[in-house]
C-alpha cells in the first residue's frame, strides 16, 4: 500500500506544485501588470505636467549668471531673435533677403537649414537668443550690484509701451492682450511673464543708457578722432547701379567646369557692357539716363540711383575708389563684383563740418490718396484729379493758419499756443533738433524742408510754409543752431567704443541649459 500511497502522494505533490507554479505565475502577471499600468501613469501624469502651461511658465529651463528663465520665458527672446534677424536682412538686402533666410517669415522652432551655417534656423535663433539674454542678465547685475533704481519717468515710458501692444491687440477683431502676447512670443507667454521680462529689460537697458551718456570727452579729441577717421565718417554722395550678368544654369552644363567657364563668359560680356556705358557718360544727367534706358522700371526715378553714404556704410567694390583725396566731382568708374559689375559716378565728399538744426512744425496733411487704388496709377486722371482736391484741403488749412500765426505776432509762444489742435504732428511742441543733412543721423528731413533749414541765411525766429509730395504742408519755425556735426559724430563714435570697453569688462556670466529647456520647443 505504501508503493500505492507513495503514488498517490506523488501525484498530489505534483498536482500541488503545478497548482502553486500556476498561482505564482497569475501572482506575477499581475504585479507585472500592476507595474506597467503604475508606470504608464506615471508617465502620463509626467507627460501632461510637462506640456502644462504651469511647468513652461515656472520650470527653470535656462539658467544665466543665476537667474532662471521658464522656457516660456525662453520662447520669449527665442522669438525676439528671429524677428531681429528677419527685420534686419529684409531691411538691407530687401526682396532678396529671402533668398538666405527661412520659408516662414517668423519661423517657430523650425528645421529648416540655415545655408550659411549648415545648420537648422533653430539653431542660429536659439544661439542668438542665449546671447541676447547673456548680455541683458550682464547689463541687469551690473544695474542691480550698482543699486539703480527705474525712475518714475522710466517706469512711465515702459508702462506706456505695454499700453501701446494692448493697443494694438485690441485692433485685431476677437484678439485679447494676452492671445496678442501668445501670437508675438509663444503660446505659454501672459501677462504676468510678460511684464516681469519687460522690468528687467527696461532696468538693463535705462541703466545701460545711462552708463553711455556718462562718458565726456573734449573739443580736441573730437577733432583729433574725427581728423584720424575721416575716411569713414565723411558722407560720400554718388550714384551707381549694378549691371548683371545674364542667368546661366546649371542644369545646362554637364560639368562643374562647362558650368563655371559659362559664368565667367556671362561675367566678362556683364564687365564689357558696364565699360562700354561708363565710357559715354560725361554728366551726372548722362548717368541718370544710363541707368534708365539699362532697367526702365527700377531706375524710373531721377534719385533711385543717388546715395548719401559715410565711409563706414561703403563696400570694398567701389569704397576705396570713393575715398581717394583727388576724387572730383563727376569722375566715372567701373567695379566689379560676384553679382556683375557696378558703374560709379562721384558727385561729393562731406566733412560733416556744419552746425545741425533745431526746429518746430504743425504739420497739415492731405486726405491719403493712393495711386494703387486708380487703374492708370499715378497717370490715371481720376487720380490727379483726388489727390488735387486732397492737396487743395491740407493747403486751405495750412494757409488759414499761417494767417492767423502771422496776425497775433509770429513768435514762438504764439506758435506754441495756436499748435493745439491744429497740427497733424504727434510730437510734443513740434519741436526737433540735432537735425543733421546725413542719412545715419538722428533726424533726416524730407529734401524740400532739408534745403530750407540749411539755408546758411537762416536765423532764429524765420518761418515758411512748406509744401512736400509726400506729407502735405509744413509750419516751419527755424529755432537756431546746435553743435558742429562732425564733433557730435566724433563724440558718438568715441562713446560707442568707451561703451562697448565697460560692456566687455562687465562680470561673465555662467549659461546652464536645464533639463527642462526641452520644453521650449514643445
């Protein structure tokens, strides 16, 4: 029995041992299912904290000089950049700025390569970010180490400028301040991130500003510097335009070599033609119609080939000829370059040696009257016919005015007191001053008020009514001269690099990315 038994018990082990094996295996399904679960909604919950507004708006992503920034705050000087950038080569270059630049005019975190560096624009906008906010937190601890404090005009002039993007938003249909501030800078930025970013670059910037207006400097070292760079800050008026050289494709070529010997065949007939040209020019008038009869449309006006540069703002091509001492009003020249060849007409050298001006205006603009809006453009009769009718309302008002300002006495009390609610000028009093005759200076009058202001006849208390294509008509009161324009130049230049010296010198500043800079690009 015991053979039988010693079966039985046998069969019962086994049956027990499968029965435990069978349990411990459901015991560890289920722990294994417990965990899976467990995990995944760890995750979940991980993944719905990090895309919340609440972790891109707090989460330190980027930490600079010991300051922490949200990766909303990120998106910030991330967007900033791009349009920095955008609105700087579109400003120089123009249409053909979108040859280099992204698809998208304000691109988000994109992966669009960057042909100039190889890398995707995210990149270039990002690192351009990083710097931009490196050197404000540099500029923001110097500010606050130095105990300075926004006055409570310059708490004024940043509470206005958010007033004026509330403004702006409300121009949009539907549009609130804060979908406007998530449209501009990402869709994490408020009000409150906005506002604390606004401080501090309101504090780093006022402070900055000041520290460059504390630098002085004396007559002789203006004249000294000036006399040393007056290659570069003498104004250079010439006319040029650009002869191209016909298309040539690479895809009609079968080798690299046929290719570049068909680009510089079209560059050499480009230079011939450019030669051939210059050489019938013998008056500036010669050179206007040149430039015409070579592209009709582009040079259709008398000025779209004059340029009033400083020697700072010319290239390689054609600078140095510019500069040379025994330049003579009327010289010619040819100059190539890798997109054709330039032709180059002298007209005169600038020593910056005249007193700038000051002045006050009411300003009486026609009713606009647009040229695109008629079907023959400017030559449609129905056009000149508007935009007389226009003209003859900004006139009547001006006149009635100029007799009245005449009758009371034409001083610059009176001006002051008949301006209010008389003036289409924005500007407090009308008042401008350090007006100069130079593109890069601060105030650049229209020519027809330029040629008036700088009359060397001119004196404190004249006035005129002045009639501009552009504008209207123009109250002018002359209020004398300032500084010689050539020192005030000389003193920007010195305190630009006097400036730029503390800028270099200012503490360095550790960057740490966190690891929850990924959401910026979330």
């Amino acid at each position: 029995m015991s053979g039988t038994f010693d079966k039985k018990s046998s069969g019962a082990a086994r049956r027990q041992a499968r029965l435990e094996k069978e349990l411990k295996a459901k015991r560890k399904s289920r722990i294994i299912a417990i965990s899976v679960i467990t995990v995944l909604a760890v995750f979940l919950i991980g993944a719905l904290f990090l895309n919340s507004r609440f972790a891109r708006r707090t989460l330190p992503a980027i930490t600079i000089g010991g300051r922490g920034f949200s990766a909303a705050e990120f998106d910030y000087f991330y967007r900033t950049a791009s349009y920095e950038y955008i609105d700087l080569y579109t400003s120089q270059l123009g249409e053909y700025a979108y040859d280099y630049l992204p698809a998208a005019q304000y691109p988000p975190y994109t992966t669009q390569i960057n042909q100039m560096t190889g890398e995707p624009w995210s990149e270039t906008f990002i690192e351009l970010a990083i710097d931009n906010m490196t050197n404000l937190v540099q500029k923001y601890n110097a500010a606050i180490a130095a105990g300075f404090v926004m006055s409570d005009d310059d708490r004024a002039k940043m509470e206005s400028d958010i007033d004026m993007i509330r403004m702006q938003a409300g121009a949009y249909e539907g549009a609130t301040f804060e979908s406007y501030l998530q449209a501009a800078f990402g869709p994490n930025m408020n009000e409150t991130l906005f506002r604390k970013i606004s401080e501090m670059v309101s504090i780093a910037n006022v402070y900055n500003n000041q520290v460059r207006e504390s630098f002085s400097f004396t007559a002789a070292e203006l004249a000294a510097y000036y006399d040393e760079n007056k290659d570069t800050l003498d104004i250079y008026a010439h006319r040029f335009f650009l002869v191209r050289p016909e298309t040539v494709s690479r895809e009609d070529y079968l080798t690299d070599d046929e290719y570049d010997a068909a680009l510089e065949e079209a560059l050499d007939a480009t230079r011939a033609l450019a030669d051939q040209i210059a050489a019938e020019i013998e008056s500036e008038d010669d050179f206007i119609m040149a430039a015409r009869e070579y592209d009709e449309t582009l040079f259709e006006d008398d000025e779209s080939t004059l340029r009033e540069y400083p020697g700072a703002w010319l290239g390689s091509n054609y600078g140095p000829w510019l500069m040379e001492s025994d330049r003579q009003y009327g010289d010619i020249t040819t100059a190539e370059s890798t997109s054709g060849t330039y032709v180059v007409f002298f007209v005169s050298r600038d020593s910056n040696d005249y007193r700038m001006t000051e002045m006050r205006q009411m300003l009486f603009m026609r009713p606009a009257v647009s040229a695109e809006d008629y079907a023959e453009g400017v030559d449609d009769p129905e056009y000149l016919s508007d935009f007389e009718l226009a003209d003859t309302e900004a006139r009547e008002r001006a006149e009635a005015i100029l007799d009245l300002f005449v009758r009371g006495g034409p001083t610059e009390e009176a001006f002051l007191m008949i301006m209010t609610g008389n003036t289409d000028d924005s500007t407090e009093g009308g008042f401008y001053d350090r007006i100069s005759k130079d593109l890069s200076g601060e105030m650049k009058l229209v020519a027809e008020i330029e040629e008036w202001m700088f009359d060397p006849a001119r004196q404190y208390g004249d006035y005129e009514l002045i009639r501009t294509q552009d504008y209207g008509y123009h109250l002018v009161f002359f209020m004398g001269y300032g500084e010689r324009y050539c020192d005030y130049v000389a003193e920007n230049k010195l305190r630009d690099d006097a400036h730029k010296e503390w800028s270099e010198g200012l503490e360095p500043v550790d960057v740490a990315e966190r690891w929850a800079f990924i959401l910026a690009s979330l």
